[in-house]
C-alpha cells in the first residue's frame, strides 16, 4: 500500500513540474484529475509493471535495459488514456516517466528502511 502511495506522489510531482514546464508535453484541466492521474499510475506500477517487465525481460536485456524506459514511457501513456482530463504527448511520456522514476527512486530511498 505504501509502494502505491509513493508512486502516485512520484506522478503527481512529474506531472505537475512536466506541466508547468509546457502544457506540449502534458495538459490537464483540474487538480483532481492530476490526483485521480496519480492514483492510476500509482496502481499500475504497482501491479501491472512487474508482469510488463517480466514478459519483456529478454527484449531489455537485448537493448541494455533501455527497453524498461519503452514500458515506463507506456504505462504513463497508459494512466493518461485511462483518465480523461489528462493528455499526454509521447515525449511527455518519456520524461514523465524518467521524472516518476527519479521521484519515486527518491521518496523509496526515504522511507524504506
């Protein structure tokens, strides 16, 4: 429950500094759906990544792990075409996913233990 709550804190902050940056990469009409945003990516890494990354291990481990950004990049994509106030380019799902992963890097490196 906690690796939820971190992951869509990691999307809201990625979201919301991706979307102050410039409204090309991701737009969103209210902060409800920037939440409501965050909660679906939150589930999604929570479940449905390490099922993703496992299926696509030998195609990461073909690229150098590059891939593992493709499937970072799709489950953003993803969370956005599930929530319908917010839409999110591809590159905007690129470095949305980067900054999710920094995030999330950085709020699991504070409270785990």
């Amino acid at each position: 429950m906690i690796r939820i709550f971190a992951y869509a804190i990691a999307a809201i902050v990625a979201t919301l500094t991706l979307g102050t940056i410039s409204q090309r990469l991701i737009e969103f009409s209210s902060p409800a759906a920037v939440i409501l945003f965050g909660l679906v990516i939150g589930v999604s890494n929570a479940f449905l990544k390490p099922v993703v990354q496992t299926i696509s291990l030998p195609l990461t481990c073909l690229t150098f792990g590059l891939f593992a950004l493709v499937v970072n990049a799709g489950l953003f994509k993803l969370g956005a075409a599930i929530v319908p106030d917010v839409q999110v380019s591809w590159w905007g799902a690129f470095i949305g996913a980067i900054l999710t992963s920094l995030a999330s890097g950085i709020i699991f490196s504070v409270i785990d233990e």
